[in-house]
C-alpha cells in the first residue's frame, strides 16, 4: 500500500449541546455554529434530534459539512434523528448517551439549553474536555473547588469570534 491514498486525516470534531425544544435564538445560534465548523472543516456531532441539535446539523449540511447524531433511541423515532444527520450512531442508551458526545469531541459548544444540556457540561467538564457555553446556567464551583475548562459567552458575537479563532487553529490539513 503506502500511496497517498493511504493517508487517513482524523477530522476534529465539534460537538453542540444544546436543547430539542430551543427558542428562535438558540435556534440561530446553532445554525451558524454549525455552518462554521463545516466550513472550518470540523465535523459536527450532536445527540440527533430536533431544536439545536437540528439546526447545528443544518447549517452544517447547508455549508457541506459532515454530520454525525448520537441517538438515544435504539431505531429511528420522532424527531431522531433529524433530517439533517448524516451519521446516525443509534445508541439505545437514552440520556447515557450524553457521555459519548462529549468524550468525541474536540470542542463543545452549550447553545443555552436545559438539564440534559447542563448534564453535558457537567460531564465535559468533569472529563476535562473544552466547553463553550454561550447564554449557560450560572453555576459556580465552590470556594478552592477545581477550575473547569468551560468558559461562557452571553453574546453570539464574541461566541463566534473565538469559535472561527479556534476552528481555523485547529483546521484538518492532508499531511505532505
């Protein structure tokens, strides 16, 4: 073997959390976290299903992009996965799903949310993986407890600012 075409690239992968019932906001967000990532050439994974995770997967698949949906449910169910996952990964683990998407990524990004979002965080952040949390719950760590790798942003702006800053630092290159 050994030609050029033996060379395997490992995609960096950006997970977003975030809740199947999001307001038009979130909704937004998520679209556009999507689309930049795929055209960053990350690949977006999401638990599959409708609101965030839908629109993530959307503007992904709009900026043709790869996405993948790590599905609770064991078969294809309301909702799961949405139209726009391309990669379905049917887990039949309801909520224990969670750990899978935030132990695949490179990147997490919390789009608001509600307790299977902050179940999420909390498990990223236990993992030490990276989370971005734009409009977050205000949970605090107690006095002397550990510093968390998950920093908070309450504007889409400053969010997408520092997310295409790290998506182009870590961009996938073929290697020569």
């Amino acid at each position: 073997m050994g030609g050029e075409a033996d060379v395997l690239i490992q995609l960096p992968v950006l997970a977003v959390l975030g809740s199947g019932k999001a307001s038009p906001a979130e909704l937004e967000a998520a679209e556009s976290v999507g689309r930049c990532a795929a055209e960053a050439g990350w690949v977006v994974l999401t638990g599959g299903g409708p609101g965030v995770m839908e629109a993530a997967c959307h503007g992904a698949v709009r900026a043709g992009g790869l996405t993948v949906g790590v599905v609770p449910f064991s078969e294809a169910t309301s909702g799961y996965p949405n139209p726009w996952v391309r990669i379905p990964i049917f887990t039949g683990m309801g909520s224990a799903r969670n750990a899978i998407n935030v132990l695949s990524a490179s990147l997490c990004i919390g789009l608001g949310g509600g307790a299977g979002t902050l179940s999420e965080v909390a498990l990223a952040c236990k993992a030490g993986c990276t989370v971005w949390w734009w409009r977050p719950w205000r949970l605090t760590p107690p006095e002397g407890g550990p510093t968390l790798p998950c920093r908070t942003f309450d504007d889409l702006d400053g969010l997408m600012e520092a997310l295409t800053r790290r998506l182009e630092e870590d961009r996938p290159t073929s290697p020569e």
